[in-house]
C-alpha cells in the first residue's frame, strides 16, 4: 500500500482500537475491526492474483510463452470467489455506509456498478483463454487487450475501496450493519487461500507459495 494509505490505517485502527477500549460492552468496534481485517486481507489475496497475473502478460508481450493454465485458473478463481461471495457482501456494505452518509450514494452506486463490469470483463477473458488452450487462433493484441483491461479495472476498484469504502465502513458500521453484510452471500470457505486448496487450486497455490520466497 501507498506511505499515506498505510499512514490512513495506522490512525483508524488507533481510534477503533481506542473505540474498543472505551466501549467495553460494545461489540461494535471489536466487529469493525475484524471485518475490516478480513476485507483487507482478501483485498490483498486478490491483488496478489493480479499481479501474477500481470507477470504473465508482461510475458506475453515481449513474445515470451506465458503459462496460460496458470493464467485460467487465476481468473476462474477471481470469477467464481469474490464476484460469488466477496462482491455480493461489498454491495450490502455500500447499502450500509450510504444509509448512514447519503453523501456517498452516487460513488458506492459507481462502485456497485464496477461489480457487474468486472464480471463481465472476467468472463470474457476467462471464455478467450480457454480458447486459446483448446487451440483456437486469436490474435496476440486481442488476448493482451482483454487481460490488460481487466487488470486495469480490477485494480482500480481495489484501491477505491481501500482507500475510500474501507475507511468509512470502520467509522460507521454498526455492529447490525456488518451482521447484514455478512448475511448477504453465500456460504463456503475460500477454495485458494482457505486452509484447504480445492484440487483445481492446488497448482496456484504453490505458485503463489515460490512467488512469496
């Protein structure tokens, strides 16, 4: 994260963390915090997706081969986890913070929106590298345009809501509100990053695991 984001941080969770102290019989700072932890750690799996995933391009085009089964089960997981479970949860939460400061209605609507185009984008991304490894001829500018745009969405979404959703969600939430959030998707544990990666994972995984030496 950016020096003043970090810094950002740092005084939220100094003050939830005074909130806590002070409301002893609150469960409503020790919820926020928790919450907001989990957010931000997802928030980071994702970006760690993305930024092998921008290795691979990167790999592409200057003519290299990139590993496109690595590259499909990267966006498979990032269509069939956040925009399943995470996205679901994050428009309830933009419902949340926009009851308690309308001001912000027409930028989580923006955001709520920027759901629906990263799936669509994901999709087709998805659908064009199957192709490419079931062998169908695509023009190397077609794939590297569609992957890089995705990218670009996806990675400006994530620092829109570190930097502006996160931070309003732990001054506001209440204890109600992040139950409600938490209710909004579907069960299940995290195929990737859970304790236990499902076997179509089980390759990323220890990608992911080299790429953390």
């Amino acid at each position: 994260l950016p020096a003043g984001l970090r810094l950002e941080w740092c005084l939220i969770w100094i003050k939830l963390r005074e909130a806590r102290l002070r409301d002893a019989g609150n469960e409503a700072p020790e919820v926020s915090m928790d919450n907001i932890a989990h957010w931000h750690a997802e928030h980071a799996n994702f970006s760690r997706l993305l930024d092998i995933l921008q290795k691979e391009l990167d790999a592409f085009h200057g003519g290299a081969q990139p590993n496109y089964e690595l590259m499909v089960d990267i966006v498979s997981y990032l269509r069939h986890f956040p925009d399943v479970h995470h996205h679901p949860r994050e428009d309830v939460m933009f419902m949340c913070i926009a009851k308690h400061d309308p001001s912000l209605s027409v930028a989580l609507e923006r955001l709520r929106q920027e759901h629906r185009v990263i799936a669509a984008a994901g999709e087709e991304l998805l659908k064009t590298l199957n192709d490419v490894t079931s062998g169908a001829v695509i023009a190397r500018a077609v794939v590297e345009s569609i992957a890089a745009m995705y990218l670009v969405y996806y990675r400006h979404h994530i620092t829109a809501e570190e930097e502006e959703v996160l931070p309003r969600a732990a001054r506001v939430l209440s204890a109600e509100d992040w139950h409600e959030v938490q209710a909004a998707g579907p069960t299940g544990r995290d195929p990737l990053f859970g304790d236990k990666a499902k076997a179509g994972y089980r390759e990323l995984r220890r990608h992911i695991a080299l790429e953390a030496r």
